[in-house]
C-alpha cells in the first residue's frame, strides 16, 4: 500500500484481522525488518501493520535536510496512526529509533497505547557509542559519505564484523545494505537532536516489554534493563549472543516474546470487568 495522509506519503503494509499491532522500524532501515513476525502475528489472529518511516523505504523523501528531525518523523508517523481510525488501542512494536517514536507516542497519547514491545530501543543520547556520539555531530560529512557509498560496498562493510556475520543470513546484511541505500542520505541529521527521555520514562504506565541484545554495539546493552527498571509496568529479555537486530538475527525468539507478551494483555483484559457488569 502507498497512502497519502496530510500531504505526505506512507508506504505500509497490513496483514491479519484482529487486535492491531503496529511495527516501527529504526533508523536507515524499512518494514522489510518485519517481514518475520508480520506474517506471525496475522497467523495468531492480530491484525499487523508495518510502515515505511518519513525518508525511509518508498515513503516520502524529503530534499531538504533540515526535514530530517525526530518531530518530523514523529508527526508523519502519528498522523498516519490517526487516519487509521482503530476501534481498539494499538500495541507498538518498535526497534531502536522506531522505540523512541513508540515512547513519545505512549508519553503524549498515556491511555491510547494498549502495550509496548520496545526492541533495543533508542531512549537517550547517553546509550550511543563514542563513534555514533561523533558522528552525529557530523551529519553533513556523514550525508555525504552514504550519497557516494554503494550498496556492494555497504554489505561487505556489515560483513566485516564476524560477530554481525554469523548472527545475520547473508540475505538479511544484503537488506539491510539495501534499506540503507533506499533511505534519504539525508536520514543522518535525525540524531542531530534527540531529547533525553530518561525523566519521563516513569509517566509510561503502559504495559511494556523491552527485548534486546546481549552484544548490542550500537547501543549500550547496559541501557536496556535499566529503562525497564525505570518504567512502572515493564519487563525485560536479554536475546543471548544476538546485536543490535534480534527481531532480524533471532526472529523465531522474538516473535514468541512478542506473542506472549501480546497473549498476557488479552489475559488482562479478560479479567477486567466489562462496562455491564462494572460495579457501581
């Protein structure tokens, strides 16, 4: 599907009928990383949806670099959730930067959101490496750097990790090494500035799973399990010698936390008592 709400384009996909779960990719990537557990959660009765985020995949790709910012994004996803007019809350399922828009979207809708999966995600600007903490300072150098950059060249560079290697199927590396040249070169200034999450991360009552990876280089894995110590009504799961991607590298995993994550909300649910018989 290729939709256009409020004059911007949003390329998703949806598959299943059922409780709604929505899947939001992280940075430099496309709801091709879905591909695994959407068919899953249409197969468990859900109804999924994956979308392309602002300057990713084949939704909109703005020229202006001065587009690229976490707001942006966040507007073109929130806009696209509204035009979908769910009958029922929506689940959030969200990796790395797709953990940010999923957070801010439960801190401004509290009440709206029926659970959170966060997967390795992105919370503040303290988790980044030292090289990501640079580089995003440098977002013109690094624009350039991926214009000129070929796609050959991108999935040998994934391949040169041998930890990233033998966790990730030489198809995957070749789709992440293709989301990368799909995305806008541009997608670079959204780390530029990002606010720190961390001081609101209490206010998030939704129900919350945070899976990550053991050997996450991206983001520290010590920042994982601190974040659900910090939200009221959170869990988490270390996927053992997985990176970044475990809902890529460990699907099978993953996909079963997430469905009995999403089993546990229907439990809760079941004992809530319905509006008729509601006490007085």
């Amino acid at each position: 599907m290729n939709e256009k709400f409020n004059g911007n384009h949003v390329n998703y996909i949806a598959q299943g009928d059922g409780p709604p779960v929505i899947m939001i990719h992280g940075i430099a990537a496309s709801l091709y990383d879905w591909k695994h557990m959407i068919s899953d959660l249409a197969s468990q009765g859900y109804r999924a949806y994956a979308l392309d985020l602002l300057g990713h995949g084949d939704s909109i790709k703005p020229d202006n670099p001065d587009e690229y910012h976490v707001e942006t994004l966040y507007t073109h996803f929130e806009s696209w959730v509204r035009e979908l007019n769910f009958d029922t809350q929506p689940v959030l399922v969200g990796h790395s930067l797709g953990g940010y828009l999923s957070l801010l979207y439960a801190l401004r809708y509290p009440g709206k959101v029926r659970g959170l999966v966060l997967i390795d995600p992105f919370y503040t600007p303290l988790q980044l490496s030292p090289f990501l903490r640079f580089a995003r300072t440098r977002p013109k150098l690094g624009s350039k750097a991926l214009t000129i950059a070929s796609e050959w060249l991108i999935h040998t560079i994934l391949g040169w990790d041998s930890e990233t290697a033998k966790r990730l199927t030489p198809e995957a590396r070749q789709q992440i090494a293709a989301d990368y040249k799909r995305s806008s070169p541009n997608f670079v200034y959204i780390t530029k500035e990002l606010s720190d999450l961390t001081p609101n991360l209490p206010q998030v009552n939704t129900p919350t799973q945070v899976i990550w990876g053991e050997r996450d280089r991206t983001l520290s894995p010590t920042t994982f399990s601190r974040l659900a110590e910090t939200m009221p009504n959170a869990s988490s799961y270390m996927v053992p010698n997985c990176g970044h991607q475990p809902h890529i590298g460990k699907p099978e995993l993953v996909n079963s936390l997430t469905l009995h994550f999403l089993d546990s909300l229907s439990s809760v649910d079941s004992r809530q008592p319905s509006r008729e018989n509601a006490p007085p």
